[in-house]
C-alpha cells in the first residue's frame, strides 16, 4: 500500500509542476494568507511531515493562525473554490 501511495504523490506532484500550481494559505473563513511557490512548499510541507503550521515557518512565515489549510491552485480564487465544491461534496 505504501508503494502506491508514494506513486500517487510523485503523479500529483507532477500534475501540480504541470499545471504551475501555487500553495496559498487561507484562514477556515476564506482570507487569503499568503501565497507560497510550489517548490519551496513542496519541500517544507514534506520536512514538517505534513504540518501546515511547521512548513508555514520553514519558509518564512510567522505567527499564523491555528486553523491555516493549504490549498493548491493556479490562483487563489481557484483554489479555494475548489475547497469549497470539494467540501459540499463531501457533505452531500
């Protein structure tokens, strides 16, 4: 099972380079924390073992709240939209 997981990841790893994705931070609310480039994410998000709040220091950014998700997206606006279809999906 692990085998396929490090499979799915590498996939999604080059699906994100493939479609120049970004990593933006947002409050549970939907404000914008900051913007994050995919590499240096990718790197500080695998270092913390998948702590948003551990990568978030790692590259640079302090003093975030508790309830930061990371999002991936080519915007902003894309990325959260996507959370939130996902989300009422998930409910549904």
């Amino acid at each position: 099972m692990k085998r396929h997981q490090s499979k799915r990841a590498q996939e999604q790893r080059r699906l994100r380079k493939r479609r120049n994705a970004r990593a933006f931070l947002f409050t549970a609310g939907g404000q914008l924390l900051a913007e994050v480039a995919r590499e240096p994410w990718e790197l500080a998000i695998r270092f913390a073992g998948g702590d948003v709040g551990g990568a978030a220091q790692e590259c640079g950014l302090e003093a975030l709240p508790r309830d930061v998700k990371a999002l991936w997206g080519r915007s902003a606006a894309a990325a959260w939209s996507t959370y939130r279809r996902w989300q009422n999906r998930s409910k549904a």
